[in-house]
C-alpha cells in the first residue's frame, strides 16, 4: 500500500470484522508470469474468498457440484444467461460457508487449484493489514503460499471445481494507480484500490518456474464485497497501452470496467496526466453507457473465434469508445457459488489474453477533439450471467 489511509485499510476488510453471516467478500490480484524455460508470459489469478464465513465457522461447507471445462453449450449459456442443461445428482439444501484460496493461470491450457477452510482458521490483524491462513499470508504489500491439490482429491470432491496440481507463490506489490471509488450501494460494494500494481517475485506452478519482473508485467488488484454478484458480471481491466497517436507507450495509464450496477457500468481510468471516473453510484444522468458481450461471427478457423467486449460511456466533458476481444479457445469457463438460498451460481467466462483498442475523446463546444487514440494488449476480460445451480 503506497498510502497510510486508515479508510483505505478499512475498505481493504470489508464486512470481516463485523462477522456478517451472509454475504461475498473478495480480494483478487492479477498479473503475469515470465516462463523461466519458454520464456512465454502467462497471466494468473489469486483469489481470497469468504462466502458466509461466519455462518458455520468451524468448518467448511461447499454446497455445489458443476464442472470445469468449457464446451460451446457452456459458452451460449454463459452469453444468453440461460441455465446450464447438465443434470446431476440433487442434494438436500444447504447454505455455503467457507473461505476459500483460489490460484489459477488463464489464456491458454487455462487452469486453477483451490483450496478450502473455516473462517476461524483466519487470522485477522488491522495495524498493519493482515490476513494469515497456516502458509498463506495476505497484507498491504506481499502476498505468500502454498497449495497442494492430488487427482485422488480432485476426484473425491468435484464440488471444489478445480484442477489436481500445485503452486507455490512468493510475491511482493507496490500500488501505482490506488483508488477507493468504482461502486457503493446497501446491497455491494467494488473498487479497484490497485488499477496499476507493480509485482515482483516468483510463481512456481506444476513445477514450472515463472518470473514476475516488475520491469515487463504490471498486474491489478480489486475488492468487491456485498450481499450477491453483479448480473451478468462485466469486468475490462487493462494497463498495457500504445499510443496510435504517437507510436509510445503510456506507462502511465490504466483503466477498469465493472458492472453491471443499476443497469450501468463503473469505469475508472488514467490517461497519463488524464483522470476520469465514470462511476454508477452517482446521480443518474450524469453519464451514459451502453456496454454488450457478443460473440463474433464464426470464423474459418474454429481456433480464432471470438468474444467482443464493447462500452462506450459519455457525459457532458468525455466521450469513451472501447472495444476488446478474446479467443473463445483461451478463455476459461468457471462457477462462482452466490450467498443466498436459491442454489444460484455465476457461470464466469475469463481470459487474460484480451486485445483491442480505446479511443478518448474531449467535447470542445459542438465538436468532439480526440485526445488519445490506444492500443491494447493483455486485457483481462470476464463476463458472466447468474444461473440456477444444478447440484
């Protein structure tokens, strides 16, 4: 943490120290990997989950059994938000309460290792910000673990939705872009405090050794809070930016999308000396957005289909046009339980491997006067819809 704001330290625990029983509360951190053989970057995800951690604190309850691995039915179920057709086994009901530490790499062989426990095996500590679960460790700079998953597990339990494998991660993160705005309602809450983080350190995942060179890969990091998901979930986040103007890049630019809130989706970004927020908590005709996920006509080659993120936001200063795609084959199709009682899932699409464009725009009088005109590489892009759980 680059600022030593007690509210920001706050925002960082969310509704933990009020042992809330019901409710999602979710720290993710993002950022690529250089393969120490290959060469090759990688993007990977670490999640900390707490899913009505103190509804049954003593131990961990998965209500849920679904599957892993994309097919085109999951991708049309994911886009039209229509419930998935697998049928299998019912179980009686039960409400979920666990915390949960999920690792995963996305983009191609897209994959990820989980791991499960009671909130009371969570140490909680305020001054300074820490999080610490047996060899795990959370806190306002470094993040630090272990986790160990056999295919005799994997088998046993097909409701942890994830892979057999292991990865061991050591890394340490300053905050270049922080900020404590994005969306803030009774019923969630989402910001992201680190829009432009710097990591620093190493991965090891099935005994491949990866490199975070801070100098290379740049990552992000969110928090997102509340008594249910944003429906249908709708996540851009990028901070890999060329010039078309001028040929450069902008190391000093990044931006985030999320929704959808109120119909509306939250974009807070910096253009180098530029700052804007579009944010869907405020008055509501202070800015327009309209915002879609398609996906694109079938291309000859099965290999190079296509998603398309598209948003454009204006209101009376700034005119946003972004567009980002990603190959179906390199996104990762995952199953995120909800809080509440009516066994209902987000059935997430995810891919680390978005390319497109942002153009920004500045209204002088009746006309409109481009400001930057960027490419986009490495965009992070989720989109998903809440379905009825089959379980």
């Amino acid at each position: 943490m680059t600022k030593n704001n007690k509210k920001i330290k706050d925002l960082r625990f969310g509704f933990t120290g009020k042992r809330r029983k019901f409710g999602i509360n979710y720290w993710r951190f993002f950022f690529y990997g250089i393969n120490s053989i290959s060469g090759s970057e990688q993007m990977f995800f670490i999640e900390l989950e707490m899913l009505n951690p103190w509804l049954n604190p003593s131990e961990p309850y998965l209500s849920y059994k679904s599957r892993v691995s994309i097919t085109a039915e999951d991708l049309q179920y994911a886009l039209a938000g229509t419930q998935s057709a697998h049928n299998l086994e019912t179980e009686e009901l039960k409400l979920p309460s666990y915390c949960a530490i999920r690792v995963g790499k996305i983009g191609g062989r897209a994959k990820q290792i989980c791991s499960y426990f009671s909130v009371r095996e969570m140490n909680f500590h305020s001054k300074p910000f820490e999080i610490q679960i047996g060899n795990k460790f959370f806190s306002e700079n470094r993040i630090s673990g272990f986790l160990n998953l056999s295919k005799e597990e994997v088998a046993e339990h097909p409701e942890y939705l994830c892979d057999s494998g292991s990865v061991t991660w050591e890394l340490n993160y300053e905050i270049d872009n922080e900020y404590k705005e994005g969306y803030k309602s009774p019923e969630m809450r989402w910001f992201p405090f680190g829009l432009k983080t710097v990591f620093t350190g190493k991965l090891n995942f099935d005994g491949v050794d990866y490199i975070v060179d801070p100098r290379k890969c740049c990552g992000y990091i969110e928090r997102f809070w509340g008594k249910t998901m944003p429906e249908p979930w709708f996540h851009i986040t990028a901070e890999n930016l060329t010039s078309e103007i001028t040929g450069k890049t902008l190391f000093n630019s990044s931006f985030a999308i999320k929704g959808s809130f109120n119909e509306k989706v939250s974009f807070l970004g910096k253009f180098e000396d530029v700052e804007i927020i579009f944010a869907a908590d405020s008055r509501q005709k202070s800015y327009s957005a309209v915002w879609d996920c398609i996906q694109m006509p079938e291309a000859e080659d099965i290999d190079e289909n296509l998603l398309h993120w598209s948003v454009s936001l204006h209101n009376k200063i700034w005119v946003i046009d972004i567009d980002v795609y990603c190959k179906i084959r390199e996104l990762f199709n995952r199953s995120i339980e909800l809080p509440d009682n009516s066994r209902r899932i987000m059935n997430l699409l995810e891919g680390g491997t978005g390319t497109g464009e942002v153009k920004l725009y500045k209204r002088v009088g009746s006309t409109l006067e481009q400001i930057e005109h960027a490419n986009l590489v490495k965009v992070v892009c989720e989109f998903g819809h809440i379905e009825q759980g089959q379980f």
